[in-house]
C-alpha cells in the first residue's frame, strides 16, 4: 500500500477533529498494521471504491467517542445511545468524504459507502491487504485511523457512487 | 412558512438539521434514511426543499436527485454531503441542486442556503 493514501485521510481527520473540538489533534507515529487486526471499542468501517479499494477503519475508545459525540451535538448528550452512536458513525462519513475530495486532487477518483459502527473491544477485523496506522491524540483521546487501499484498474463513471452504494448492499 | 423533506442515512444528521431548520422557522414535513425513500416521501409530501445526503444506502442522493428533477423539474433540492470532490458537485448541479453544503457545517450557513434557495424558487 502506499503512504500517499494514508495522508489525506490523517489531514482529513485533524481537519474535521479541529472544527468538531475545537482543538487541532496531534499526529502520532506512523506504523504498518497486517490485513487481520483487532479492534478498540468502537470502530467505524467505510468501504473504498473507484481508483483506490480498500477499507478505513476508525477505532476509538467508548470514552472518546462519547466526548466526540457531545462536542458534535447541538443538544445535551450524555450517554453512549444510538443517537451518540449515529453521530461518530458521521465523523467516520465526514473524514472519508473528505479523504476521497484529497484522493481526487491527487489523481485518484474514489467514493465511500455508508459507515458500519461496530461495538466491542478485540474483535478481529480482516481487511482486503494489509494497511497502514496512524494514531491522533485529541483532547478528548485516541483515534486510531487504519486504512488498507489499492490502486485499481477499474474504470471510473459518473455512476461512481452508485457502485460504492451497491457494494455497501 | 417553507416546509422541508430531510434526506440522510444517520439519525444524527436528519436530528442536527430538523433542530437547526425548526429553529430558523421551517417547517420538517419528512425524513428520510435512503434515497429511495427520499424520492417516495418527495412524491408523497411535495415539499418546497429537499435537503439531500450522497452516501446512502439503497439509492445515492445523486440517484435520487435525478429522480426528483424528473418527477419536478422545479424541485429545489440542497445537497448537504461530505462529498467535495469538484466532479461531483458539477454532476449534483448540473443535475439540478440548487446548492451544495458540505459536512461539518455552520448551523447559520445551512439556514443562509435554504433561505436563498426558497427565495428563488
């Protein structure tokens, strides 16, 4: 996999942590991670499709994902509830939407499908290769953004995101 | 007082917009969580705006906006996406939205683009 997939999704990620909290995240040290990996508490997949495949993976502990929640809330939330859960399954939404604008500028068309949140520490995740890690440190904790990308061969239509859509089915 | 159709696949969004539109005054005649409901409440409630997700299950919102410029050529649809890419927004404006908001937004900006929005149409 290349590194230069991993970046946009790291400045994706501070990006959208920064106007959510406040505070610009730090970037911790990149590292490899192998195609079977377990997971934090939380984690957020969003599937790749177009002229990069693969899969990013958010983790997250449940403690961070509840402050990420009420910081992104415009009404008071306190507990880790389905609507806390909606509101980090977007942050994984926003970041990948943002991603993919990057991967554009850089050459490289893609589209995200929806989030799938899943909850549970240590469970093992499989992703297509093996992918890259990189931790940001934000005030409110840990997140973890792991991303397995490819280059494809596939040709890109306009009919893009459909594709990315019925994959996700 | 202008009603509007919420099209997104996270309860969040749809709750975040419902709050933010109510407050300025709108009217929230319907949800949605895909666009193939988006495109079956638009034909059911015929709203005056449509705000419009890309990344959902069943039917993109580009999907379903094409299908609701087709049912209502005067549909005033607003994409609110986390989709920037330069193509896409010239597909979803050429297709027919009126304007196009990308995630996280400003509750002020999306209430600016709606009040724009419904004033032209």
């Amino acid at each position: 996999m290349k590194v230069e997939f991993i970046n946009p999704f790291v400045v994706a990620g501070i990006d959208v942590l920064k106007t959510i909290i406040g505070s610009k995240p730090q970037q911790g040290q990149l590292a490899v991670r192998s195609a079977t990996f377990t997971t934090q508490q939380l984690s957020i997949v969003i599937g790749i499709t177009g002229g990069i495949e693969g899969q990013v993976v958010y983790g997250l502990s449940l403690v961070t994902a509840t402050k990420i929640a009420a910081a992104m809330s415009l009404v008071p939330t306190m507990a880790f509830d389905e609507f806390a859960s909606s509101a980090i399954s977007e942050l994984g939404n926003m970041i990948s939407g943002h991603a993919t604008t990057l991967l554009s500028e850089a050459g490289y068309d893609s589209a995200i499908t929806p989030p799938a949140l899943i909850r549970g520490a240590d469970i093992e995740i499989s992703t297509a290769t093996p992918g890259l890690v990189v931790p940001l440190y934000t005030d409110f904790g840990k997140i973890e953004i792991n991303v397995a990308l490819e280059e494809s061969d596939k040709e890109i239509g306009s009919d893009l995101h459909s594709k990315a859509t019925a994959s996700f089915q | 007082m202008a009603r509007i159709l919420l099209a997104d696949d996270t309860l969040f969004m749809r709750a975040t917009l419902k709050k933010v539109l109510s407050d300025a005054g709108f009217d929230i005649v319907g949800e949605a969580e895909n666009g193939k409901l988006a495109v079956e409440r638009y034909e059911e409630l015929k709203p005056d705006l449509v705000m419009l997700d890309i990344t959902m299950p069943v039917k993109t919102g580009l999907e379903a906006l094409e299908e609701i410029m087709k049912l209502d050529p005067n549909a005033t649809v607003i994409m609110c996406t986390a989709i920037g890419q330069e193509r896409v927004v010239a597909q979803a404006l050429q297709t027919g939205a009126k304007d196009y908001i990308i995630k996280p937004f400003k509750p002020d900006k999306v209430v600016d683009a709606v009040n724009k929005a419904i004033s032209r149409s």
